[in-house]
C-alpha cells in the first residue's frame, strides 16, 4: 500500500495539466455524458429553483482507471454522498477511452459504488472543466455545486487524504468555513521532489519490469528502489516538519 504522502505527490505531480479549473463562485459549466446504461444525462436537469429539484449539492469527481488516487477516493466520496442521500447527488466523470471500458467496469463491478458514473469518452466535459488537456489529465478532480444558484462551491484538484477530505465534505454540508491549510500544504509538496524521478515512479505503478525501466534509464534495478525509498521520506519529512 502506497503512504498518504505518495499518494499526494503522485496525483499533483503525474496527472499535471495546464489547463486553468474554474473557480469557487464560478458558474458551474453544463454537460451532458451517457451513463451505464448509454442514457443521456444533462447536469442542467439538477440546477436551478424548480421545486422538483430536492438536492442542495452536485458533486462531480473525474477520475480514470490508471489514477491509483482516484480509485482510493471514490469509496471516500460515495460513503460521504450515501449518508446524506437528499442533500447530495454525486456523479463519478470517467474520462477513459472506450477501449479501456472493459477495466473500467471490472472496477465499477468489484467495488459497487451506489453513485452513478457518467462516461466522457472524447474527454469533451473534462476540457471544458480545465481537467484535461492535451493527453493530460488532473486526477482526481472534485467539483461541488450549488444547485440553487448554480455556482461551484468547492474546487479540488489532486488527493485529499481521507481524514482531510471528510472534514472538508463535512463543513461544506453544514455551511461551515473550509479548511485550506491542508490543500496548501499538498501544492507545496512537488517543490522539494524532481519530476524526472516521479515520472520512474509512475512507470512502476503502472506494472513496467523494474529491469525495463532500469535499462531506459541507465540504472541499476537497486538505484531504481532507492530512488523509490528517497522519495517517500523526503515527502513524509516534509510534511511532518512543514
């Protein structure tokens, strides 16, 4: 099992993208994606002041089956969704491509998460909510909205480890200021760790042969570990001391 630390890290740093996410206060942008069973499902149909519209809150979380954060996050989120069913309806945004949908619902199957997954296959929502660009995505994205007035009340782009992220979704369903300290301290953790050394990192949680990714890289398997090991202590030590 990868530390808390790591599992920060790896989300803020591999799954950067240049693309700017919309603000808190900002307009929530409307959508419309295919669900499980290829129904049309429009983000605008949850929104506005028609008193058919019982939910407080949509949250939508973008997420895709290589993002070992995402995948840590989602049970987090639908616990958090299914213990206040009539204040908030969550939708999971998966951006995979349809050849990668047979893990996707291998996924989905094994850990039966009650909230709904909508599929984004041309990744066209996740563009216009700034996630992905290019063939980068910032994963695992969180957006909270108001479904009232239709303005996004939460931003969060990368991994919250689970005591923060409850304490946050917990605040904004009593309408109590949000902790941001923690959020901080997460952007500041790519300062002290190179991307060169991350992006090793990735090719082995992805299941590349240590001894391939060794030989790319002029080192040796051993070099590979400590690489691994450095890392993970710089990170805890920084988020211990800071």
């Amino acid at each position: 099992m990868y530390s808390r630390f790591f599992m920060v890290l790896l989300a803020l740093f591999l799954n950067y993208a240049e693309a700017k996410l919309p603000a808190v206060d900002d307009h929530a942008i409307s959508f419309i994606n295919i669900d499980a069973n290829n129904k049309h499902v429009s983000l605008r149909d949850y929104l506005g002041n028609d008193p058919k519209i019982k939910k407080e809150l949509i949250a939508i979380s973008f997420w895709g089956i290589s993002c070992i954060p995402c995948r840590t996050e989602m049970p987090i989120l639908d616990e958090w969704a299914l213990e206040s069913p009539e204040k908030v309806k969550l939708f999971f945004i998966n951006v995979d491509s349809r050849n990668q949908m047979p893990q996707v619902h291998d996924f989905l199957k094994k850990h039966e998460l009650k909230s709904e997954t909508l599929f984004d296959y041309y990744q066209t929502t996740a563009k216009n909510y700034g996630v992905c660009s290019g063939n980068q995505c910032k994963l695992p994205s969180l957006f909270i909205i108001d479904t009232k007035s239709a303005k996004i009340k939460y931003v969060q782009e990368g991994y919250n480890a689970e005591e923060d992220l409850k304490g946050i979704l917990n605040s904004i369903l009593t309408g109590k200021p949000i902790e941001t300290a923690v959020q901080q301290k997460n952007e500041q953790l790519i300062n002290f760790v190179s991307k060169d050394k991350y992006l090793l990192l990735h090719k082995i949680l992805i299941n590349l042969p240590h001894e391939q990714i060794a030989e790319e890289n002029n080192l040796t398997k051993a070099q590979l570990i400590e690489i691994f090991k450095e890392v993970e202590k710089a990170a805890e030590a920084y988020w211990n001391e800071s």
